[in-house]
C-alpha cells in the first residue's frame, strides 16, 4: 500500500487486513498505519525516497498519488518486475470536459503525461498517473476513476463540515432542488470493490461511483439531521437563489453542484461495468451514521488535507441568505 494512512489509502488497506491479507504500508512517517500492517517508511517527493522499495516482491500494489504523475511513473517502473498487479485510484476528473452523461470508461480523456514533474492541474495529473501506471504494467494496471469519495477517515471536509454544522442546530441553508440526484462513493465500499478486483486479477479502467441518484440531496442532508439529533430546519433554496447570492457549488457548498451548471456533468457516469463486477454500494444513512461516529471519536474535527482547499460556507453569509 503506497500510503495507507488516510482516508482511501487506509480504508484499502483495513479491508485488505481483514481479508487475512499481509499488507506493507509505505510512507513518510506522518500517521500511524492500521493496526497489523508492516511499515516501509519513504517519501516519494525526494530523489532517494523509494529506497526501502527496491527489494521486496508484492502481489498487489495499490497507489492513492495524487501529486506530480512523475513519482507514479518512478515508483511503477521500480516495481513493475516484482510486482503482480498495480491499482491506481484515479478519478473521474481526467474525462475531457465537459463528457456527456452518461459517460463510460471509453469517453474521451484529457492528454496527461507520465513524466510531468507538478500537479497543478488535478485532471492532467490524475491522467498522468494512469498513464504511468500502465507503461509500467500493461493490463496489468487497475485504473480507479472514483467520483465523490464520503466515509470515515475523510480527510477532504465534505461530509465532515455537512455533519458540523447541522449539528450546530437552527435554520440550515439546504441547497435545491431537494430531489436532487447525487452519485458518490463510501470509501469502505471502494476498498471492498478494490480488494475484489486485485484478488479476480482485473485490468484497465472502471468508473468506480455508485449509480446516479442512489442517494438525494434530500436523503443525505436529512440523514445528517438524523444522526446528530440536532433541532435543525432545512431551508430549502432554489439553485438560482444560492447561485444569486455568490455561493460556490462544490467548495461552500460540499457535495452539492446546481443543476444545469457544467459542472453538474460529474453526477453523470455510467458505472456499468463496476457493477458487473461486483460494486455494492451502501446505504447513505449508513455512510452518514458511521461518519458522524468516527468524528465524534476523534473529538468532534475532522483531519484536513494540505494540499486541497478548506470547504464549507461562511456562517456570516449563510445568514445573509436565510434573511432573505
């Protein structure tokens, strides 16, 4: 496991782990790694960083990078001849914009390379991955396009700051239409799927997000009401409204993309494939229920990614929009 520490990584890693798996968690040293795991310490950002990686034979290797495609590329090639299969978490970000839902794994992709050296675009980095992954390994590379990852361990803040501040109490901006259809992922479902799929030998790209509209905005809000116990009202809005009122979809409001908004083609991918192969995705109630329990067993403040922006809208202006 390249990482294995946080959200993605250490949730394929403890399903790896309870499958009697002998899992190897390669990192810097930052975080603890799951109970039972062997630890190789490294940093893939240095030049002699893969040091501890050059001996060693694996069956699977799983890799969450998502920085400079070039540390993929370096790691890979490292690794391609001691190494059965290569899973790397993508995204769906890497399909050309805007795809036209429902899109699969053959829509076309952004151009990406495997030697660039930044990640300052997200989509070319991600597509560099891929790219490196496979010169590396062939159809032997597992290419994970997840869309919107939720769960515990989240190191992002969406549902995290979802549950804070419902749990807050009082009038809560709920961002319209209430019907609206969202497609996401709970974390401890993608590990599950990748466990399955590394063991079944399996290749090439798969959209890896539940069906669109398995949950709702309505189900997933309401839920977070349910969970926290707060004395909450959702105000629901019209997209137009929050939209008028300068609101950012996504980063002010996680989770939430307006309706008719380009951006809004990301609730459009066609899972097919995943779930011929076995995907199963739980219940929001459950990815919500068991969220809330991990944050409150951690004191209640959710860890937060350096290198991704702080999400959530401020009070002050939530308070505007609710005064009409």
């Amino acid at each position: 496991m390249l990482g294995g520490t946080e959200f993605v990584g250490r949730a394929v890693a403890e399903a790896a782990l309870a499958r009697g798996w002998e899992v190897t968690v390669f990192h810097r040293g930052k975080h603890a790694p799951p109970e039972g795991a062997a630890t190789l310490h490294g940093d893939r950002g240095s030049a002699a960083g893969l040091a501890a990686l050059e001996e060693g034979e694996w069956d699977a290797v799983v890799d969450t990078w998502s920085g400079a495609p070039s540390a993929v590329r370096d790691t890979a090639r490292l690794l391609a001849g001691r190494v059965g299969r290569y899973a790397y978490v993508s995204s769906g970000s890497v399909y050309a914009f805007p795809p036209t839902p429902p899109f699969d794994e053959q829509a076309p992709v952004v151009a990406g390379s495997p030697d660039a050296t930044d990640a300052a675009d997200y989509a070319l980095a991600k597509r560099g991955g891929e790219l490196a992954a496979t010169e590396a390994f062939g159809d032997r590379a597992l290419l994970l396009r997840a869309g919107l990852i939720l769960g515990p361990y989240e190191n992002i803040g969406r549902l995290p700051w979802w549950l804070t501040r419902i749990a807050r109490g009082g009038p809560v901006l709920a961002p319209g239409p209430r019907e609206l259809a969202l497609q996401y992922i709970d974390v401890r479902d993608l590990a599950a799927w990748t466990v399955d799929a590394l063991e079944a030998g399996r290749g090439g790209a798969y959209n890896l997000v539940s069906e669109v509209g398995h949950a709702t905005m309505g189900e997933f809000l309401e839920s977070c009401v349910t969970v926290t116990g707060a004395d909450v009202e959702l105000r629901w809005t019209a997209p137009e409204d929050v939209l008028a009122a300068g609101i950012a979809p996504w980063i002010e409001l996680p989770v939430w993309l307006a309706t008719g908004e380009p951006d809004a083609v990301i609730y459009g991918s066609d899972v097919s494939k995943a779930l011929a192969d076995g995907l199963r995705c739980r219940p929001v109630g459950e990815t919500v229920a068991d969220t809330w329990a991990w944050l409150q067993s951690i004191g209640g403040v959710a860890p937060q990614r350096p290198d991704r922006p702080v999400v959530g809208l401020p009070p002050e202006k939530e308070a505007a929009v609710l005064r009409g």
